[in-house]
C-alpha cells in the first residue's frame, strides 16, 4: 500500500467547487476515494449530480482513471434534526444584510470533515481535500481557513493520526476555480462541470445556461454566474 | 433568557461518569439540558438506564428539579457505518497491551462535542459537559485534554459561538469520581449513580454488585470497581 501521504479522501458533493477539488486531488495523488454527505438537504438534484461526474470524470485522463477508488455515502439525517437550516427545511432562502444566510448549517463542515476523518483512518488515506473557501464565501465560519486548522490540530489529537486538511480554493474566487479547473483537466473537465456539477439552492436544472444549470437568482447561482462571466471575459481578452 | 453562560448541555449517556458530571452541572448552573447519541452501540441497556437516571435525579435536590430541561437523543447510525469498532459490531472486546482496547470508535468524542455544539447553539446553551477524563482512560487519544481544548477552539471558530467545553472528571480517577458525586448528591446520588447507571460493554445487569451491576471482568466493570473499593476503603478509614 502506498504511504497514506499520497492517498486522499475528498469531500465530494456533487457542487462545482468539490467537482474541482476532485480533479486537483486526482492530478496530485496516488489514489483517490471520495465522500458524500446525504442530510435531508433540500437540492437532493445534487447527490445525482455526483454521480454522474464520478462516472465520467475517469475519461479525462488515463492517470485519474487509475487514482480513482470508491465513493461513499454517510447518512447524516441527524444533522437535519439538530439544524433548523433553510438547506434543510423548507424555509425561505435569503441573505440577510450582514447576517448569515439562512442556507447556513452551523458547525455542518465540522460534521463533515470529522466523519471524513473517521473514514480515512479506516482506509488509511492521510489526506482530506475540501472545497472550503473563504474568498466568495457567504460568511460561513466553518468554511474559513483558521476553522480548518484548528480542525486538522482536533481531528490529529483526537485520533492520534497525522491528517492534512489540503483546501485549494480557499483563497481563489470563482472565476479562479473556473481557471484550476482549466489547468487541471483542459476543456473536457471545464465542460463537464459546467454541465454536470450543480450549484443552485433551488435544484433547478430545466434550462443550461452558459455557466451551467441554475435559476440563475440564488445567491449560489450568482456567484456561479458571475466567476464563470469574469473567467469567460478573460479568457475572451487573452485570446489572440 | 438567562446568559448563555448560564445556560449548559450536558453529553449524558448514562454512565457513571456523565451521570456525575450531570449532577455536577445542575449544582452548577441555572439551566441544564441533556443530550445522548444512539449509535447502534451493543449496550443500548445503557440507553434504558439513561432515562432511569433523568426521571430520578430531580427528586435529589428541589433546585436540581427546576433547572433539569429537556432531554435529546441523536440518531448516529452513520457512526456505526463509518467505525470499525467492538462497541458497533459483535467482535470480541479486548485491551492489546500498549495499544486502544478493541472499543474505540475512533474520534467519537469528536463527533458528539460537533452535535451537541449545534444543538447547543439552537436553544442558547453556552457551555458543553462531558465526562472525559483522561485520568483512567484507555489510551483514547478524544479523551485527552488537548483534543477537548483543540475542539472548542474549533467549534468556536467554525460556529462563531463562545462555547466552553467543561470536563469536570479530566483529572479525577475513579475513586474521586465516586467521591466527587457523594459530594454534589450525598448518599441518595450515590445510591442513584450505584444501581441505575451503567458502565459494563456486556450490557450485563444479571446481579447487583456493591459497585453496581456488570459483569465484573471487562475493563469498564474492572475500573469501576477497583474506584468503588477504593473509594469505599477510603470512606471506612476516615469513619470515626
């Protein structure tokens, strides 16, 4: 077996930021597996999506197709329980000025990447790989990089491992992921996030905009929206 | 609303230990909740005894009685997915020498801290009590004082809250556990902690001890007694 140092668990939620995630993971490790989280959240559209890219993201390059090992899938509905989030339930979705959006699930990262550590000890991976970020964000504390640190130093103590929680988009904005994802796996892996990954709090998927599906009002889709129009003007302009 | 501060959680499973540091915290604070997590451990008897013990501790101290709140229950059946362990699964429990006893769901700890921080946080409740102690502990890398502070700053952070993680039993062993309850509750706790909690991973309530019921040979049953005698024998020498 190789050393857990090359072996990576990504947290891998269907959405454009984990679907970039993957692809980095797969271009510098060994050998990839990958977790998804079901909560009862309300864009199940989402969990479909995973699967689809799982399933076509090994096309891309012969070396992913050989680093990609299995997907699973942790039942947390308990957390749907403990969170009165709008992700969840089916309240309004706002961002109130200088609050936090009500999509917000206090602590649901710290969930997340604990039950992924557990997970990894078993399967011997030595690395986590998310798609927190803290340059777009919404204001979601658990998605910061003093957040993620403080976790990796828990999840070591607690667990007596020696985990890195690796976060490459933490200091890009959207139109910067569009780009990673440019690097990382040329058009093939820019096209199919833009068409399989799924970002929008609605869930909708009736029509394929130019920087993917999406209500195209959410502040998800806004965000979506505007990185890929930045991304996509840039590009224009360094084009000879 | 009373301060937060004010205001506890207290992680009770239904042991002697959080049944200690339950009555510890309605000594202690003005409000006091209680939350257990249901993760398929083999000793749901443990279960049973936990809410033998919420219905009888509020007749010990009338102040006990009107601070008691709520009791909770989490579903973590993904914990049991997700863990290897002897407490989730019918292998056999053993303690290798030098290493974790074949118990140890690996940062489990971990996992109750981040619900019981999101729950917390729903209903105004500022600080966590758990029973970890690393004292007598088993070589569990989440009971350990570093991990618990570790935790709290990442809860803190990743929730935005001011949470204090209280571990009243960290630096007792057994024998003071026994002595700390007698303090808080006099003999009528004592009695309650002795024959209604529950510390055996057999799950065996087939004969009342003078330490309580158990088997009386697992490494749980062994602790606890060994504190029992030597509480017991301590309490004989200082009688007049």
């Amino acid at each position: 077996m190789t050393d857990p140092r090359r072996r990576a668990l990504v947290l891998f939620s269907g959405g454009q930021d984990s679907a970039t995630c993957l692809a980095w993971a797969l271009e510098r490790f060994d050998y990839v597996e990958t977790v998804g989280f079901d909560y009862g959240q309300r864009h199940l559209v989402e969990m479909a999506c995973r699967q689809r890219v799982l399933e076509l993201i090994p096309a891309i390059k012969p070396e992913w197709r050989r680093r990609l090992g299995p997907d699973h899938v942790s039942d947390l509905t308990a957390l749907h329980a403990a969170s009165p989030s709008a992700l969840t339930r089916n309240t309004e979705i706002s961002a109130p000025a200088g609050g936090l959006p009500t999509t917000f699930v206090p602590g649901r990262n710290l969930v997340f990447l604990t039950f992924a550590a557990i997970m990894a000890s078993q399967h011997a991976l030595g690395r986590l790989v998310g798609g927190m970020c803290e340059t777009d964000y919404s204001g979601y504390p658990d998605c910061r990089d003093d957040t993620i640190k403080a976790m990796q130093l828990a999840l070591n103590l607690g667990m007596n491992q020696r985990f890195v929680i690796e976060t490459p988009l933490m200091w890009l904005d959207k139109a910067a992921s569009w780009h990673l994802a440019a690097t990382l796996g040329g058009p093939a892996l820019l096209e199919l996030i833009r068409v399989e990954t799924h970002t929008c709090y609605h869930g909708d998927r009736s029509h394929l905009h130019d920087w993917g599906y999406g209500c195209g009002r959410c502040p998800a889709c806004t965000l979506r929206m505007s990185g890929w129009n930045t991304y996509s003007a840039a590009l224009a302009t360094a084009a000879p």
